[in-house]
C-alpha cells in the first residue's frame, strides 16, 4: 500500500478514486505515565512518555486506514493527513484519512 500527502505518485495514474478513509484511534496516558510527564513539565524540555504515546497512536491510525483502503479495493491512498484532539484532560485522539485509490504505473 502506496501511502502518500500529495495528489499525484511519481510514476503512476489514479485509475480509480474510491472514496475518503480513515483510521481513529484514541489513547490515554496511565495515572503513572502522566504524572512522569508532568513532572518533566516543570523542568521543561520534550515529554518522551506522549512522545511515544503519540507515535504509537499514529501508527495505529494509519494501521486503521490501510485496512480500510483495502477492504475497498484500494492499493494506495493519496492526501494523507493526520488530525489530533484532546478528549478531556488525559486522552488523545489521533485520525489519519485520505483517498484510498487504485493506481497502476505509468507506462512510457
């Protein structure tokens, strides 16, 4: 599976558009995880436990929408993008979405 944010893939033609995916995935710091983290947040510099919680959850997200660019018959997906929210004051929403589509290489 081809996953790019641009429009177009270098060397290859949308075929077939097959509509908007997306995978969603919301994460919450433990009790433990967030009071590390805040503790770190005194002395300043980066938070590596949301750090790795948010990587995990991108990459779960993206996990999400592949399976759903496959189950439509689609070998790439186009305009990846990530979103991100809070949901109350310890959890994380993470969505990747884009257009899932079949491309096939350009022949010259």
């Amino acid at each position: 599976m081809i996953i790019a944010t641009t429009e177009n893939i270098a060397g290859h033609r949308v075929v077939r558009t097959l509509g908007e995916v997306f995978g969603l995935v919301v994460r919450s710091r433990g009790v433990v995880g967030n009071l590390v983290a805040g503790l770190r947040s005194i002395v300043g510099g980066e938070i590596h436990e949301y750090t790795e919680l948010l990587e995990e959850a991108r990459g779960h997200a993206i996990e999400r929408m592949v399976a759903n660019a496959k189950a439509k018959g689609a070998n790439a997906v186009i305009m990846m993008r990530f979103d991100s929210s809070e949901m109350g004051e310890t959890m994380s929403e993470i969505v990747a979405y884009g257009t899932a589509v079949v491309i096939e290489p350009v022949t010259t």
